[in-house]
C-alpha cells in the first residue's frame, strides 16, 4: 500500500535560498525531493528550519542527469514540478538600472538547460520585471529563444503579479513563467488575486511599533504606517523608526519575517546583513503557497485524469 507521502506531488527547488519556496510547496502539500543551493549560509539556515534534503552545488556545474540521480528520478515526466528561483541582482532595478552584462543573468539561461534534461510535468519560474526593461532586449531576445527552440515541448505563459494580492505585506511585483509540458495541457493556468482588501497588510497593520520606514538603495523613499513596504532587497536599505530613533530595519528579526511571510519561530543566523540578505533573496512562502496550489490544483490533479498512453507517448 502506498503512504499517503508518497502520493503527494513532487517538486525540485534550483535557488533554495533560505527555504521560501520550500515553506511554501510544503504549506501547499507537496513532497520536495531536492533543494540545491550554493551559499553556505544560506544552507545552513535553511537546515535549522526544514527537512528536505539540500545539496550544496554550484547550478553552473549542474547537470539535468545528476539532478535526476541525485533526486532518484528516472525519466521524463517523473518529476511533477521544477521550481527555479534565479538570482535577480542583474534584472533588478533596485539599484536605479539593470545590469544586461551581470554574469549572474547566465543562470537564468543555464536553468533552461536543466528544465530540457529533467522534463518535468511543470516548471515555475520566478523573477523581476526589470527583465522586460528596454536595456534588456539582448538577453531576453536570448531567453525567448531557448524557450521556443529547446522547450519545444512545453506551453509557456508568464504573469505579472504584485504579492500584495497574495497576501504578502509588501507591494513586490514579480514575473511568473509557467510551463505545461504538452502531454499533460488542456488549459491555460488562471493565476487569481487571493485578496484585494489591502487594509491588513499595510505598514501599520502588520507592525504598529514601526511610525516611519525609510527604504530604497538608489534614493530613500519615507514610508509611514498607511503605506505598503516595498521590496526587501538583498542589501541593507531599509531603516525603521521604533522607539523614537532610526535603527536598521536588518536588527529586527521579527520585522523581517514578518514582511515575508515567514512563520514567527523561523531561526535566522548570522549577522544583520547575513539575515538581510538571506530574506531579501528570499521568495516569500506565502506567494508560493498560492502559485504552487493553483499548479496543483489547476494542472497536476487534473492530469492524473487523463489516459496514461497520453503520457507516454513523449517518454
């Protein structure tokens, strides 16, 4: 007899980071066979808080056939969901201007590689609208491409979404790839807004010690308790004015996570910065909660309806 584990929907996460996506596959009920991550604090943390096995490799080094054996995977279709979370430093415009020439845009393209060799029932992608930035032509000209010659046998679609209206206290736009590998498709994902009663998720309503925030890297923006936190980035930018001095908003654990959608007893180490950067690199749980459910909802579920010889024949 099968364990009830064992019929849960797999997933993989390329950029585990401090374990956001992973927080939210496991809220959404899957069984994640494998984090890769190559930060070494980052995989520390992400030990202190989840179970899922994690392997410290560099992507680049990465191949689609190592990925498998690592994961205990033999064939197409026999992973359900790829989550690939690529560092956004070079698509950001946090910093004022994106940066075509970041060598960590290259990631971006290796992941498609990997998404080539596993063939996963669906893959998730996620990233920052800087990458459709005019100064971006070049390399997403380049993405499209590989997309249509080496994915030829997925269907693409790509969402923009503001986490606000997945409940994330933060008005964080992100872009959102998804593709349905053709034996499985028979209708376009509907990515729905959870909420648009914003009012529990501003400043004030998620932090009422915090009177005023000053947040921003290329120039500082004030932003008061009606207001809506912007990004956190993975450099410290944010400075919060509790108890009647300004302090960094990085000296605040609690603040950090909560912005995030990180459970309140979630175990951070290092330093400030450390655990700056690991929550801004972070995807915050509950978006992927949400896309990762609408996924299995909306696309793994379904599929197991459908004849297996339909399945089959692209194996």
């Amino acid at each position: 007899m099968q364990s009830l584990e064992s019929l849960l929907p797999t997933a993989i996460v390329l950029f585990a980071g401090v374990g956001g996506s992973s927080l939210g596959l496991l809220m959404a009920g899957y069984r994640e066979l494998l984090a890769v991550e190559y930060d070494k604090i980052a995989i520390k943390n992400f030990q202190l808080n989840l179970g899922t096995p994690v392997w410290e490799m560099d992507i680049y080094e990465l191949t689609a056939n190592l990925l498998m054996s690592r994961a205990l995977l033999y064939g197409k279709l026999a992973l359900d969901l790829l989550v690939i979370t690529a560092p956004c430093q070079g698509f950001s415009e946090a910093a004022g201007k994106t940066d075509p020439l970041d060598p960590r845009n290259g990631l971006f393209l290796k992941s498609i590689d990997l998404i080539e060799g596993v063939t996963p029932k669906v893959f998730l992608i996620e990233n920052v609208p800087g990458m459709f930035s005019d100064n971006m032509t070049s390399i997403m000209n380049e993405i499209k491409r590989r997309f249509t010659e080496q994915l030829t046998e997925y269907i693409i679609f790509a969402y923009k979404v503001n986490c606000l209206h997945f409940e994330v206290p933060t008005s964080r736009e992100r872009i959102i790839f998804i593709g349905i590998h053709k034996s499985i498709f028979f209708a376009a994902p509907e990515i729905i807004p959870v909420t648009t009663d914003f009012d529990a998720l501003r400043i004030g309503s998620i932090a009422p010690e915090v009177k005023q925030l000053r947040v921003g890297q290329s120039k500082k923006t004030s932003k008061f308790p009606d207001d809506f936190l912007t990004t956190i980035t993975a450099t410290e930018g944010i400075f919060v004015f509790v108890d009647g001095e300004w302090q960094p908003f990085s000296h605040f654990d609690h603040l950090m996570l909560k912005f995030s959608t990180f459970p309140a007893d979630f175990k951070l180490e290092g330093t400030p910065a450390q655990k700056h950067k690991l929550i801004g690199n972070a995807v915050p749980p509950m978006l992927m909660y949400y896309l990762a459910k609408y996924i299995k909802e909306q696309i793994l579920i379904p599929a197991m309806q459908l004849p297996s010889t339909n399945m089959l024949a692209l194996q």
